[in-house]
C-alpha cells in the first residue's frame, strides 16, 4: 500500500511501500529512503547541513558627541531697551568620542544672527554685544579632519525694571534736648 503525503510547509514529499519510506525534497529533488516496518506513526524530519561559521566583524568606532556648558542665556533688558549686562552670557563647547574628552583635538568657529557680536577664545564663545531684536542664536562648530559637528545655544532677554528716582528728603526732626544740651552746657561732667 502507498501512501503520499505532501507538506507544503516544507516542500517535502513522503511516500511509503513495502515497509521503506522515501522522502523527496520538491524544491530540490533529493530523496532520502528510510527501511523499516511501520507499525505507528513515524516522524521524518528534514534538515540542512549546518552551514560554515561566518567571520568575525570589525571592531565598533566610538561614537562622537557634543555638549554646551550654557546651551541659553538670557539678556536683562532695561525698560529703555538697553541690555543691562552680558555677564554669563558665553558658552563652553567639549567635544567626546566615546566617553573620552576629545576637545583638543578639534578647532572651533562660530557663526551667529547679524545683530549679535561675539568673541572666540580657543572653543569658548562670548556675546559681546546685541541689537534689536536682542534674541537670537550663536552656532558653534567643531570641526577635525571629516567631521563636523553643530551646537546652538540661544539667546534671549527679559525685561526687567529700572531702579526708581531717590526719593524727596525728608522734614527736619524737631531740635533734641537733655542728654546733648547736658553734653553741652557741661553739666555731666
């Protein structure tokens, strides 16, 4: 008695007849041929010869990062319109590959809005001055061999108050009298 069994899932063909088993491969046309008596179910499983071991991959490359010390300041503004003060408004960019500090290894410029002035110091940038509308962004760049990486720190202003007017004297107090006329008129001593 034959019997033929195909299962799809694999693309395998199992027949049976006088006590063998073939199992065909209808991908590929291979037979395996199994003898034996059946007398309960059989399992045939089929699988490839495992494969050679790959290579081995290259080693990683540390990533590279940027961090501002002061990645925004802001401006106090009088109610004049004048900036009050600069101070604090500067910035400090450092440059990691992997966890390590590499800052020294790259050089620095920065660009900003036309109306902010700054300085640079090796990779340490300062708002000297700004103009209307004061608030704006400085784009510090580091840059070594290929790479070039891009910080902004942003600027902006908060009006604050101006000091008051002192205000008017006051009225004179009314004249002293006894310890000081005392002192005076030397009857203490």
């Amino acid at each position: 008695m034959a019997t033929n069994l195909s299962i799809s899932k694999t693309k395998t063909e199992v027949s049976s007849k006088n006590n063998t088993i073939t199992v065909t491969n209808n991908n590929t046309g291979n037979t395996v041929n199994v003898k034996g008596e059946i007398t309960s179910v059989v399992e045939i499983a089929t699988r490839g010869l495992n494969g050679i071991d790959g290579i081995n991959g290259i080693d990683g490359v540390d990533s590279i990062s940027a961090e501002l010390t002061r990645e925004g300041h802001i401006l106090p503004l009088s109610s004049s319109g004048d900036i009050i003060s600069f101070a604090g408004a500067n910035t400090t960019m450092r440059v990691f590959e992997g966890q390590t500090d590499k800052t020294s290894n790259y050089t620095f410029t920065r660009t900003s809005d036309s109306h902010i002035t700054t300085t640079i110091s090796s990779n340490t940038v300062t708002v000297t001055n700004t103009t209307t509308p004061y608030s704006g962004s400085i784009t510090i760049t580091a840059t070594s061999s290929s790479i070039s990486l891009d910080k902004i720190m942003s600027l902006s202003v908060a009006r604050q108050g101006d000091d008051g007017a002192d205000g008017a004297d006051g009225a004179d107090g009314a004249d002293g009298s006894g310890v000081i006329d005392g002192i005076l008129n030397g009857g203490f001593f």
